[in-house]
C-alpha cells in the first residue's frame, strides 16, 4: 500500500480537505493524523490490529507500530 502524506497550515479546513480526497479516484481511505498528539496515532494503529491480526497482515501491523514509536522517539530528542 502507499500513502500520500499532506501537510496544512492551522486554519485549513481538514475535514473539507479529507472529503475532496476521498472524492479521487483509486482513493480507498483518507484519515487525519495530529503530529502534536501522537497517542492519537498510536491508538489508530491498535484500533487497526485485530483487523490486521484477522487478515495475517502482521508485517504491516509490526511496521506500523514501530513507525509511530520510532517518530515520537526522534521528536524528543530533538
């Protein structure tokens, strides 16, 4: 899977921008994620366990995780 990365500026309208994105074609899913609170991801990406868990898609699951506590490792040690 690929993802395509977006940053906005504080004032956009996120969920405006969301929606035109998921209007794209070959656009499966398009989900808001807050660098300044990384719990929020970390808790999305268990929320997507047992379905990752159901499919065998553990390689994803493992990746995703450990994407997330690497980032917020870097961030703190800046």
């Amino acid at each position: 899977m690929k993802y395509l990365k977006i940053n906005i500026e504080e004032k956009a309208d996120i969920e405006a921008l969301k929606n035109a994105v998921l209007q794209l074609k070959g656009v499966s899913t398009a989900e808001i994620i807050d660098d300044e609170n990384p719990e929020s991801e970390l808790k999305k990406a268990f929320a997507k366990t047992k379905e990752q868990l159901k499919t065998g898609d553990y390689e994803t699951l493992v990746n995703d995780i450990f994407d997330i506590l690497t980032k917020n490792n870097s961030k703190n040690n800046k």
